[in-house]
C-alpha cells in the first residue's frame, strides 16, 4: 500500500467472518510481519477499524487472509 506522507493511517476492513492484516515481509526470519487488523471469530458483515503508524512516506507491503465459518 502507497502512503503519501507519514502519520498514523485509519483502515477499515470488513468482514463477515475471521481475518487478519500484517505488514513486513513474510519470510524475513531477523524481522517478521506486525500484526496490523485483526478480528478472530465469526460475525455477520462488520468492520473492523484499525490504525497503522506510518514512519515515511513510501510503499508497504500488507497482507490480508480472511477465513469463511
């Protein structure tokens, strides 16, 4: 995700079910991905409103995997 500046970033992620969002690259074993968003359960359609730290404009791998039931 491309973030033009530094600051703290709202995201909103709606889901009927389980997810979650890290940023960082997986793989990386000296520094592995934050957890960024998550909710674990089930639910009907809601968001989940989470804020993120950005320390210098540029782009950031995030991930998102979200599960069904």
């Amino acid at each position: 995700m491309q973030f033009p500046t530094a600051g703290v970033y709202t995201l909103t992620f709606n889901s009927d079910d389980g997810f979650q969002t890290t940023a960082g690259l997986s793989g990386d074993v000296f520094l592995p991905p934050q957890v960024a968003g998550v909710f674990n359960g089930g639910r009907g359609a809601a968001d989940t409103i989470f804020q993120i730290a950005v320390q210098e404009a540029g782009v950031y791998p995030l991930r998102t995997v979200w599960g069904e039931g």
